[in-house]
C-alpha cells in the first residue's frame, strides 16, 4: 500500500518565529496520525531553524525550490548541497515558480536530477491552466509535463519521486477540481504516463497527491479515491486546526 503524504506549502507565508511557532504547536496534535507521512514546506529563510527544531521527529521539512547545480555565480538560488542534510523533499515545478521565475520543462528536469543527486525527494508539481482544461488538453498537456521533468530519471530513482496533479485554476482560488475528476487525470494522465515510462509496477508504487484548495471538509472526498495518495496544501497548511485536520482525515480514509 503507498503511505499517505500530506505536505504544506507555505509559500511567502510566515516569519522564522512563526515558522517555528506553528510546527511545536502542530507537532503533539498530528502525533496520533503516524501512518501519514506529514512535511511542511517553509520559506528558504525558516527552513535551518525549522529542520532544528523537528530534527527527531516525524514531521519532516521540505524545501519550496532548488537549484540546479551545486554553486556558482547565482544570485538569490539556493542549491542541493546547501539542502542536502536539512530537507527531506524538495517541490519542483510549483506553478508559481512556472510562472514567476519561469523556469522551464528544461530546468525542472535539471532540478529533479539535481536534488536527487544530493539525496533529496523531489515533489514534482504539474498541472494545467484553465485555458487548457476549456480547451480539453489537460490529459495531453499534463502527460507531457509527466514525461519531459523525468527524462533521464531511472526507474529506481522513481522511488524517491512524489508527483502533485496541482490544476493552477484550482489553487488558491476555492475552486478545487472534485475527487472523481482529480483522480480520473492523476490515474490517465501522470500514472498512466509513469506506467508507459517505466512500467506497472514503478506506477503502482508511486505516490501522488491532488493540489488545489484542498480544505479539511473536501480531504476525505480525494483520499476516498483509488488513485490519489495524499495532498500538496497551500491555504490551509497554514492553521494548525486545519493541517491537523487534514492529516486525521487522510489517516481516517486509508483505514490507518
Ligand atoms: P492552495 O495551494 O491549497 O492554497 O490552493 C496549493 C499549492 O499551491 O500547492
């Protein structure tokens, strides 16, 4: 069985204290929901200190962005060394960081690579913008993000990989695509992509989460579905009633 993930993206949220704050309150109330692997994502400037203060703990830390290469003349990146040791995951390919610092299919792969090469999990985001889903091209257009952020990804390296169907006219927005249509492209779009790539059985190990206004009420609804495995939250990763409410309610649909 694939174990539940559950990570907050905090993005431009939160100051160090406040980062630090939340996961020593969040930290007793998920206790009891240890099936579901649990991360939090902070900004660069509260990852160190947030990592210290999990550090021998099961809630994990992750990075919002790498570089791609180990260090040179690049002014405001932070590289996969510099991580190595402090995160555990890494999410490439945000639809922000498409869209802000417009980074390429190109790039992602080189991020994937490259956060791999120094023993960190990528959580590779895709998904379509609402022009495409009017335009009926998400399932074309998600499994072509599918197959050029993983070129050159071996298949044991696939077990190190979490993939987030995050739909970019369902984040932030409220209007969260429903269970069965969030389920319906993660299982034909990224699966069934991974399943070409690498087999039936690299795609039936990997883990994949919904994004996109996931709230504590509609949790239940996506991990209800056989295909999703767990969920990348922005919103509402940012209250500590509702991360933990999140976590209880995907440890209560797996039957965990
Ligand atoms: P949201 O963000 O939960 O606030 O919609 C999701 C994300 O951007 O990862």
């Amino acid at each position: 069985m694939r174990q539940p993930i559950i990570a907050g993206n905090w993005k431009m949220y939160k100051t160090v204290q406040e980062s630090v704050d939340f996961v020593r309150q969040l930290l007793p109330r998920i206790e009891p929901f240890g099936s579901v692997e649990r991360v939090v994502c902070p900004t660069f400037l509260a990852v160190y200190p947030v990592a210290e203060a999990l550090r021998g703990t099961a809630l994990k830390v992750g990075a919002q962005n790498v570089a791609a290469v180990k260090e040179g003349a690049y002014t405001s990146q932070v590289s996969p060394a510099m991580l190595q040791g402090v995160v555990e995951y890494v999410i490439i390919g945000h639809s922000e960081a498409r869209k802000f610092l417009h980074e390429t299919d190109a790039e992602i792969n080189a991020k994937i690579k490259a956060a791999l090469e120094y023993g960190l999990k990528p959580i590779l985001a895709v998904g379509e913008s609402l022009e495409q889903n009017q335009a009926g091209e998400t399932q074309a257009f998600v499994s072509g993000q599918v197959r050029a952020a993983l070129q050159g990804i071996s298949a044991e390296q696939m077990a190190n990989i979490v993939i987030a169907y995050e739909p970019i006219w369902a984040i932030g927005t409220g209007k969260n695509a429903s269970g069965e249509v969030a389920n319906a492209i993660i299982s034909g779009a990224v699966r069934a992509t991974v399943a070409e790539l690498y087999g039936s059985a690299v795609a039936g190990a990997l883990r994949i989460q919904y994004g996109g206004s996931v709230k504590p009420d509609n949790m239940a609804e996506y991990m209800s579905q056989p295909d999703i495995d767990g969920a990348l939250v922005g919103g509402a990763s940012l209250k500590v009633d509702d991360f933990t409410r999140l976590v209880e309610a995907a440890a209560q649909a797996k039957g965990a």
